[in-house]
C-alpha cells in the first residue's frame, strides 16, 4: 500500500498520507496558516460533528442521502463527538477564509471515516464525498456559527455548574468564620470592625450573580442560522431541510436550539455573543478581585496581614526555604485576565464584521471558547483551593482590638469630636486603642467585648436609644 495518496482541488494536486482521514483543502490550510502551533478547540470540534451529523441525518430524511452513507456518516461524527481522531484536525484555529478551512477539515474527515467504515479507502470520494455528501445543503456562513453557539452552549453550562460549587465553598466559609472578628480596611487602611465571615459572604454573593448571569445569557446564543447557508437566505438548500435541520440538532444534543426567525442577521451579526462575553468578563472582574483579596488576607505569615492560611501547593522558593506563596489564586488571576483581554479581542472582532459576513469568525471562536475552558479550569481549582482555607483568629482579633476604626463604633453614643480626643489619647500613651480605652476607664473591658461581638458587628446598624456606655454592655 502506497504511503501516500494523490489528490487534487482547483489549485492542482498535492501528496496526502494515505491513513490520513484529513485531505488536500486541511494541508493546504494548514501550510497556508502555520501560525499559533494551536488546533481547534475540542469542543468547536465536537459541536461541528454533531452538526454534520444532524445535516445528514436531516437530508437522509428528505431523501438526498442513502442508509448506507447515512448510517457511515453517523458513526464517523459519533466517534469525533467522542473525542477520536481530534489529531486529523490539523488547521490551525487563526486562518483566512470565516472558518472555511475549520468547516473543510470536519467535511473530509468525516466523509474518509465513513468510507473507511464502508470498506473503502481514506480518499475514495465516489462511496463519500466530503462536499457533496458531507457537505450537502451547508456552507461554512451556517455551520460554523451554528457549531460555535453549541459549543459555547455546553462549556456555559458546565461553567454555571462550577461556578454554583464555588459560590458553595465561600458560602461554607461564609458559616465557618462567622465568629472570627478582624479589622475592616478602605483604601488599604484601617476600618470599622467586621467579621471575616462578611468579607467571604461578600465573596459568595458576587460569585452568585456570576452564576446567574451565566444562566441568563445561554438564553442569547440559542437561536442559530443552520439553514441559512451562504448569506442566512438559505440560497442551495431545500425548503423542508432549512425548517428541519435545527429540530434534528436540538434533539440530538438536547440543547435548546432552534432556527433564528432572522438568518440572515444571525448569518452576519455577533452581538449576542459579544454580550455573552460580556458576562464571562463580569466573571473575571470578580475572579480577580477575590484573589487579589486573598493573597493580601494571607499575606506574611509574619511580615503582613496574616489573616487567614491557603493551602499548601508547591515549594515557593528555589532560594528560599520554607516559602510558601499564593499559587492558586496568582494562576486564578492570570486566567482572569487573559479573559479580561479576551473580552477586548472578541469585542473588537464582532465588530469588524463587514455587510453579511464576519470574516474574523475563526477568532471568536478561539477566543471565545479558550475563555471558557481556562474560566472553567481556573473556577475548579479555586473551589478545590478554597475549600482548605483557614481563619488566623487570634491575628484577626489582635489587629481588630488595635484597630483606630473601633472608636467609630463610639462615635454615635460619644460624638465625633471625642472620639478624635480618645484616639489623640491612645497615640500619644503609645498603647493599643482597646487598652486605652479600657485603662483610662471610659469604656469597660466587658463593653468592648460586647461591642465587638460577632452578633453586634453583623446586625444592621444600631438601635436608637441603646448605649453600649450603659451597664455592664452584656
């Protein structure tokens, strides 16, 4: 058996490997766009198979395809949606051409798995041919974004999912460190007291919009333009395939597809997945602060905040023994911003889309689905990360009782100006604020315990009429 086989294409004709279930139009694609050394995202290449296979099993219905090549073709796709044979999509994910060569490289891999499944050999186009019979009633202008909206379909549900867990994990920690009192800070300074279980319901609250947010925008992306080949007219295509073939998708993949009353809009125009990318970006914002706020909380152990513990990861130091840094959440911000930009990029891309057509499609796919998977990756590591935190309460409290936001807790019994004199007061002697206090006999050492309860920072406001001054503050 030779190891090559010969084909040809308008161009001329070029050497294949034999075994090769890609042909001439992915080589020259490949060899054409030799850029990133990247492939196509599993899941655009596992969301084109479904669409070709509900193509053909629509066409198969109509009477334009036989059982045989119908039922070859169904394994083919099967087996790619399975994650077989992604080696065989070679094109890189930056190319010319709104996601031909992407479309061309699905269209002769399945059509020479299914002639390899017939009997035949890779290249033996007259038992299947990749345009005629892969390809029958499409055009990349359909496929590709139809292909696109069901990958980013199931990679925003399984972020939802993901992202439900981590809001979980901070709200455990939310409970578990309702009691530990520490120091409130604004602009890096000190603040009012709080409770460290607030600033981890904060975080848990955030993230809870993120999971909804994510939930509501599947809803933009669901409508698509399979039907609408070339331009969203459906020019080439029967009437009964452009009505049938979103029906048999939705069934298939059980995502709640259905054809755009408009195709030709959803043909040329991508605002809904720029808002879709919008919501990922709101996401990020959120990933980054919370990481950036842990890495502070846990900074030291002896030289910062030292307010809570992460779990060990990895050696922190080829110098310095012992080291330990923040790993997880410093990768958590990098995915964030790498997303962040992403975000630029694809906003920027939609928008360069010319009349009925955005040729840019190849880079919002990318960018769009490499969103998703590093958000999707980074949001498990973090819960996983989370999960093992611990409080530092004696630090917390230490720097919560020495805090020169605790008078601010006085200011409605004592007034603003005699707080500013009780402060002088405790600056001057050098000692902690709640010594002070405590010493110069203006407050108990029972009513600052009661002022700084759990119970009394996490009520809302406080009640006219009750002085913490008054009585033993129980």
């Amino acid at each position: 058996m030779s190891e090559t086989r010969t084909e040809h294409d308008a161009l001329g004709e070029l050497e294949i490997p034999s075994a090769a279930y890609y042909g001439i139009h992915s080589l020259r694609s490949a060899r054409a766009f030799p850029f990133s050394g990247q492939r196509i995202h599993p899941a655009l290449i596992h969301a084109l198979a479904d669409v070709k296979c509900a193509c053909a099993q629509t066409n198969a219905a109509l009477g334009y395809l036989d059982a045989a090549k119908l039922g070859a073709m169904e394994q083919a796709c099967a087996e790619i949606a399975a994650g077989q044979w992604l080696d065989q999509f070679i094109v890189d994910p930056y190319q010319g051409g709104a996601g031909t060569s992407t479309n061309m490289n699905a269209n002769e891999v399945v059509a020479n798995r299914a002639i390899e499944l017939l009997g035949g050999r890779p290249g033996d186009h007259s038992l299947v041919h990749p345009f005629h019979d892969v390809n029958m009633h499409q055009s990349t202008n359909d496929v590709y974004p139809t292909a696109l909206a069901v990958a980013a379909l199931r990679l925003l549900k399984d972020l939802e999912d993901r992202v439900s867990a981590l809001q979980a994990a901070f709200q455990e920690k939310e409970g578990e460190f309702r009691g530990v009192v520490k120091a409130g800070r604004t602009e890096m300074m000190d603040a009012v007291p709080m409770t460290l279980g607030m600033s981890f319901g904060a975080y848990a609250e955030a993230f809870s919009r993120d999971r909804w947010r994510i939930f509501k925008c599947r809803e933009r992306i669901k409508r698509v333009n399979l039907g609408g080949t070339v331009l969203g007219t459906g020019v080439g295509a029967p009437r009964e395939y452009i009505l049938k073939a979103a029906s048999v998708l939705r069934r298939n993949t059980g995502l709640p597809v259905s054809r755009a009353e408009n195709m030709v809009d959803a043909t040329q125009n991508m605002d809904r997945f720029v808002e879709v990318f919008g919501m990922l970006k709101a996401y990020a914002v959120n990933l980054f602060k919370v990481c950036s706020d842990l890495r502070l909380m846990a900074s030291g152990p002896a030289a910062g905040l030292g307010e809570i513990s992460l779990p060990a990861v990895q050696t922190g130091s080829s110098i310095m023994a012992g080291k330990i840094n923040p790993v997880v959440p410093e990768a958590v911000s990098q995915v964030a911003l790498r997303v962040m930009g992403n975000d630029h990029v694809f906003s920027i891309s939609a928008a360069c889309g010319q009349l009925d057509l955005n040729h840019l499609m190849p880079l919002l796919a990318h960018t769009l689905l490499e969103s998703l998977g590093l958000l999707g990756q980074a949001t498990e590591a973090l819960t996983g990360h989370c999960r093992g935190i611990a409080a530092n309460s004696a630090s917390c409290r230490s720097m919560a009782d020495n805090c020169r936001g605790l008078a601010t807790l006085l200011v409605p019994h004592l007034g603003y100006k005699a707080v500013e004199g009780l402060l002088r007061e405790a600056e001057a002697s050098g000692i902690g604020l709640r010594e002070h206090l405590v010493s110069s006999g203006r407050v108990s050492e029972e009513q600052v315990e009661a002022m700084l309860s759990p119970a009394n920072l996490c009520r809302i406001g406080f009640v006219p009429g009750e002085n913490p001054l008054e009585g033993d503050g129980e």
